[in-house]
C-alpha cells in the first residue's frame, strides 16, 4: 500500500509504554510511523525509525 492510503501514527515518547505501542504500528499494512518525539534520542528510537525494532 502507498504511503498516501496509509493511517500517520505518532508516538510521544519511546521507553517501555512508547515502544509498546509503536511497534504493532510497524507491522500493520495500512499505517506508517510518521515519527517518535523523545526527549533522549538514543539507539533505540534510531533504530524504530529506520524500521528494526530489535
């Protein structure tokens, strides 16, 4: 599915919850991540955004 079709999911934070919740997102034909707002941006947010979750 192209990206225009697709539902936009944000997520606010990226720790234990965030990550939860953000990762079903990754997997699902019909959404894209449109991106993680964290206040420390480390490995692991690099990581969900290039679309590895582990």
């Amino acid at each position: 599915m192209q990206a225009a079709g697709r539902i936009k999911v944000g997520s606010v934070a990226y720790g234990v919850i965030g990550r939860r919740s953000a990762e079903p997102v990754l997997v699902q034909p019909n959404m894209v991540l449109a991106g993680v707002a964290d206040v420390a941006a480390d490995w692991r947010v690099t990581r969900v955004v290039k679309g590895r979750t582990r």
